[in-house]
C-alpha cells in the first residue's frame, strides 16, 4: 500500500502503461499472465495498441474517425484519455488472437462510465459470439443498472452481478474465474457476487473477437485501462489495481 501512495503522489503526469508499469517493476507477479492492455491514450490514430506485448491491437469500428469510438478526458490525469461509445454502432475489434482464448483461468477489468442505463443490455468487454449472446465465452455486461460477468459453455451462460451503479461515475470492475474454483466480480476492488465453484465451464472461443463496447449490444458510456490475464487475480491484486488508478 505504501508503495502504491507514492506512485500516485509521485507520477501524477503519468499515465496508463507508465503508471502500471512502475507499479509492476516493485510488484513483478502484476504483469505475470497479462494478455492483453488497452489504456485508450493513443489519440489521434484509428487502433488502440494493446501495450501487453501480444499484438492484439483494437480496430475501431464501424469507421474511424467519423462514425467509431472517440477519445475524451477520463476519470483523472492518471489515466489521460478514455473512449466514449455512442450506443449506436461504436465497438472496438481486438481480434481472435489465442492468447485471449482463455479456458482454465481468466480476469478482465477495467474503467468504466455509463451515460444511459436505458438500452436492456449494453456489452462493453469480452469475448463473444455476434449474435447469440446466451453462448458467449466471457463478458462483462450493463444490464440496466448493473454489471454483470458472464462466462458461457457454448449453449447457456450464467452470471455473477454487482448491482445499483449510478450513471456518469467512473467504475473499476473485475470479472475473475478459475475452473473448478471460483467464479467472482469486484466494484471498486470488493467482491460483489460469486459462485464457488463456477456454474459452468468455460469453453474454447472458437473464431469469436475480442471487442471492446459492442456487438450485438452496444455501450452509450466511456471505457479505459483494460486489461486481460490468463490467470485468476488474487482479492489483494484486484483492489491494488483499483487503488493505483482511482
């Protein structure tokens, strides 16, 4: 926790990979099992880079810049920029690459804000089939004003919830699962909802994309920081994660 305070007091003009990174130079397990990082502060281009190394660049979508998501401020100097989705069409396409093909473990997380909570379902990070949301392999998903971490087995999904957010706040959420053991959510780095063990078993992504805000279910909000892990982050990992960026 100390460490975390003065790399906050120390680094407020840096931002996204920088902070994180100097985080995980003190913390090396933070960075063990990172797929795939999006931190939204590359303005000005029509791809999010994904800064874990792994080529999972996000393309946005339909058409940048004049119908996609677009840059804006985000919660606070630490983390620069975000992207805004217009609930209509926005969406960003991370590929199908096999390093976000998770099976036996898995946390997605990252910062969020919805203006509009009135859509029935807003999608906003995961891995998930264009039409048939109830097969999805792992989502994290507005429904009305709660968010919700799916994780399918190719014919039924099953959620766990966190639930009575208000609109135009920044959330950290984090969806974490582990084969046999635990199926979780985290708001603002406490645990929300669980089934231990998960009700169902994570199956293999086939040649869905990983997509950021849409398809089928657009997002009307903002989302930053995300990341993917192809492990089970701790209870301490996540909440240190929502302290160094809060």
């Amino acid at each position: 926790q100390a460490y975390i305070d003065e790399a906050k007091e120390k680094n407020l003009r840096m931002s996204g990979w920088n902070l994180f990174l100097q985080y995980a130079m003190a913390n090396p397990l933070t960075y063990l099992g990172l797929a795939g990082y999006w931190s939204m502060n590359r303005t000005g281009s029509g791809t999010v880079l994904d800064l874990s190394k792994n080529g999972n660049t996000g393309t946005l979508k339909p058409s940048w810049p004049s119908d996609s998501p677009q840059y804006v401020v985000s919660k606070n100097k630490k983390m620069l920029n975000a992207l805004d989705f217009d609930g209509l069409n926005d969406y960003v396409d991370c590929g199908t690459s096999q390093s976000l093909n998770f099976i036996d473990a898995l946390t997605v997380e990252c910062w969020f804000n919805i203006k509009d909570f009135s859509p029935t379902w807003q999608h906003f990070v995961g891995r998930v089939p264009t039409l048939q949301h109830i097969r999805i392999r792992y989502q994290l998903v507005i429904r009305m004003n709660n968010v919700w971490f799916y994780i399918g087995n190719g014919v039924t999904g099953v959620r766990v919830e966190a639930s009575n957010l208000s609109p135009n706040r920044y959330y950290h959420v984090a969806g974490v699962y582990e084969k046999d053991v635990k199926h979780e959510i985290y708001l603002n780095g406490v645990l929300k909802g669980a089934n231990y063990p998960p009700r169902r078993t994570l199956i293999s992504g086939g040649s869905n994309s990983f997509r950021i805000g849409g398809v089928p279910y657009y997002l009307d909000g903002a989302v930053d920081e995300v990341r993917a892990y192809n492990r089970a982050l701790s209870a301490a990992e996540i909440l240190n994660l929502y302290n160094l960026f809060k």
